[in-house]
C-alpha cells in the first residue's frame, strides 16, 4: 500500500512475510535506489552512500542476479565460530579504548568506545591503517580498494591474520562477489555491530539495580550480559527497492518508477537470513560481530567502573535512526 514519509514522498510498503520475500527475490524491484535519495535516508549497502562510491565498487554492490549465491558465500564465510575466535582481539581493543575513560569525569561512550571499535576491529582486520578511529562505512571500503589495487583476493591473503579473513580470501568467487563479501563486512561491522555496542551499554546503564546484583554475585554476570546484549538488536525496518517494471505483489500492482520498502517488522523471526545480499548478510555478519563486541564491553564496564552511571535522564539519551538500525547516538555519562 502506498505511504507518505515525514517530508511528504510516496513510498509503497510492502509486509507480510510472502510479499517480502517475493519482492526480495524480484529482479523488478532494483537496489539502485540512488534515483530516489529524495525519499529515503541513511545507511546500508542500498543506501545513499553509494553515491560517494566510484561506479566499479558501486555496481557490483547493486547487482541482484547471484543474491542467492551470495548468500550461500556469506553464510559459509561469516560464521559464529570464526567471529569467537576473534574475542582475544576484541578484548584488547576494548581494554585500549576503555583504559583512557578511568581518568575521566565524563565522557560520551557512544563516541569513545562504540563507534571506535568496530572500526579499529574492521580495519585490523583487513590491513588497514587506522588513523581515524570513526570511519563511514564508505571510507573504509575505499580504503582497501586502494591498498588492494588490481587484486582484493591477494591483498585479503597478504594481510589474512584471522581465521575469518583467511576464509574470505580462499573463498571461491569472482571478484564482483568478494567485493561484495568485503562490503557486508565493512558494512556490517561499521554500522551494524556498533548500534549493538552502544543499545547494550544505553541498556546496561538504564539497569542499575542488576549491576549491583551482578557485582555481588558473579556467578550472574554471563546470564546479564547476555539477556542486555539479546534486547539490544539495531535491526530497524527494511529495504528499500525502486520498481524497473510494473510488479505485482499480493493484490497490488505497483508501477514503474516507484519507491519500495520491504518491511521487516512482520516477516518471522528468521527475516535477517532472507534479506538481500546488502541488507540481510550485512545483519548478519554485524550481529555476529556486536554480540561479542558488546559482551566484551560489558563485562569490563561493569567489573572496572563501579561509579559509572548516566548523566542524562534515560528519556533524554539520543536516538539515530536509518533505513537499516537504530542505534543510541550519544551515551553520556559520568566514570567517578
């Protein structure tokens, strides 16, 4: 059914769990939504962003012809193994970041910790030097397309110090698709699994009472950590499609030249393993990644700051909101 945004465009929405999936998988329904910046807003590989990219990283991300394909790639390389078997790193660039807060009276710990280490993570990850510790997600895919030259698979190979990275660069894919695979990476890692980091730490701080208890009786902080890090999901809505073609789908036909959203909010709860390569694979790979970011935060928070607490009223912390999550903006707070 057509809907109005906040600023007065037309967009078709499309729920329920069949017509999603159908129009996921519809070639009419293309992810080059660039043409339509005037209505939608914010991140993800479908985003606007794109438009900052040079047309051969961008082209290739918009392709939908080997989605599922991509799919299989992703969930063979992304796996919730090879992601903890990177907690040791974690663990230290956590503690890196978080040793300077000791010394503070109060800091925002959205942008002193869960914008940085994803992005200290990510680009360790795939070679990169890190001379901003907050990057967009565009940024750093420039990055190693500049370091990689005329071969992503043997930059992946010379700089592979992970099981995760070594995996990616043996996968066997055409350039078009690892490109994509190093995207859902970047993408899912620099947006996705710092909403994570920063709606565990806005939840763990809202929850003062079960600190305390987890402070006297230990044995409780796994089962805390990880009921605060479950709540914490940035998954927000959709994705969004501009129609090629007339489609039908269900009782609707939507012309040519439309904007489309794909609602998430009614699909099962497996509706982050149906999305498009740019939506759902960088979900999952970013929610792989923030759950053991966030775990690993948490439990040095809550064993190192015992006077950490909000500085603002809970209904006053900020919220960002894209087409992909949405994510605490500012965290607040005072250390001592």
């Amino acid at each position: 059914m057509p809907t109005m945004t906040h600023s007065g465009a037309k967009v078709w929405l499309v729920t329920g769990y069949r017509d999603v999936r159908a129009g996921l998988s519809d070639p009419r329904l293309s992810r080059d939504t660039r043409a339509a910046a005037y209505v939608i807003d914010g991140g993800g590989i479908d985003g606007q962003a794109l438009r900052a990219l040079p047309l051969e990283l961008a082209d290739p991300l918009l392709r939908t012809e080997s989605a599922n394909r991509l799919r299989r790639l992703a969930a063979a390389v992304f796996t919730p193994e090879r992601v903890e078997r990177l907690r040791p790193r974690i663990t230290e660039l956590a503690g890196r970041l978080l040793a300077p807060l000791r010394h503070q009276r109060s800091v925002d710990l959205v942008a002193e910790v869960a914008r940085p280490l994803p992005t200290l993570l990510t680009c360790g990850l795939l070679g990169l030097p890190v001379e901003d510790k907050v990057c967009s997600w565009t940024e750093i895919l420039l990055a190693v397309h500049e370091q990689a030259g005329s071969s992503l698979s043997r930059h992946l190979r010379a700089v592979a110090d992970s099981d995760l990275v070594a995996a990616l660069a043996a996968a066997e894919t055409t350039a078009d698709e690892l490109l994509n695979l190093v995207a859902m990476l970047v993408v899912g890692g620099a947006e996705v699994a710092g909403g994570f980091v920063a709606n565990a730490m806005s939840a763990l701080l809202d929850s003062p009472h079960r600190v305390a208890l987890a402070r006297n009786a230990p044995t409780m902080l796994p089962d805390l950590v990880a009921d605060l890090v479950g709540s914490s999901d940035p998954l927000h809505v959709g994705a969004f499609r501009c129609t090629t073609a007339p489609i039908r789908l269900g009782d609707t036909v939507i012309p040519a030249g439309e904007v489309v959203m794909l609602a998430g909010a009614e699909c099962p709860s497996d509706r982050r393993d149906i999305g498009t390569v740019g939506h759902g694979m960088q979900y999952r790979i970013g929610a792989l990644l923030g759950r053991v970011l966030a775990e690993t935060v948490l439990e040095r928070l809550i064993g190192e700051f015992p006077r950490l607490r909000l500085a603002v009223p809970a209904g006053q912390i900020p919220w960002q909101f894209t087409r992909l999550s949405r994510a605490v903006e500012s965290l607040p707070v005072e250390v001592r």
